[in-house]
C-alpha cells in the first residue's frame, strides 16, 4: 500500500482513501475524528475530512505517534 502513497503529491486525502489505504473502513476513520481516538488527526475543510498523507505515510512505516500523548515514552 505504501507504493500508493509515493506519488501522492497532496498534503491530505479524502477519508475513502485514506481508509483504503489504512485497511479500515471509512466510518472507523470518521469515528476516530469524531472521539479524538485515533492515531491520526484529520484535517477538517468546509466540513469534509481529509487526512495528513505524511501522517498516514508516518503510521505505515510504523513510527511513533507524535501526537498522542506518551507516545515518546511509550505509553500511548
């Protein structure tokens, strides 16, 4: 899936594609946003959602959250 994600030259994606990407259904990613309990944040644009494609390329290589709380120490 990463290979999709080289050419992506948008700084966010659409939340069906970012879903595809993740391996998760589209609602999964509107429920993370909705709660604030997901590894990724989106990016809210005349009421649609749009992902962080560096951050989706971020939770794919498997780095740390930056984001969540104790991440740096391993606690999130």
């Amino acid at each position: 899936m990463q290979n999709l994600l080289e050419n992506e030259t948008r700084p966010a994606i659409p939340t069906g594609e970012a879903a595809r990407l993740l391996g998760r259904r589209p609602q999964t990613l509107r429920l993370w946003a909705c709660l604030e309990s997901g590894p990724l944040r989106p990016v809210r644009v005349h009421g649609r959602l749009l992902w962080p494609v560096a951050e989706i390329r971020r939770l794919l290589e498997g780095k740390p959250d930056s984001q969540t709380p104790g991440a740096a120490n391993g606690k999130a």
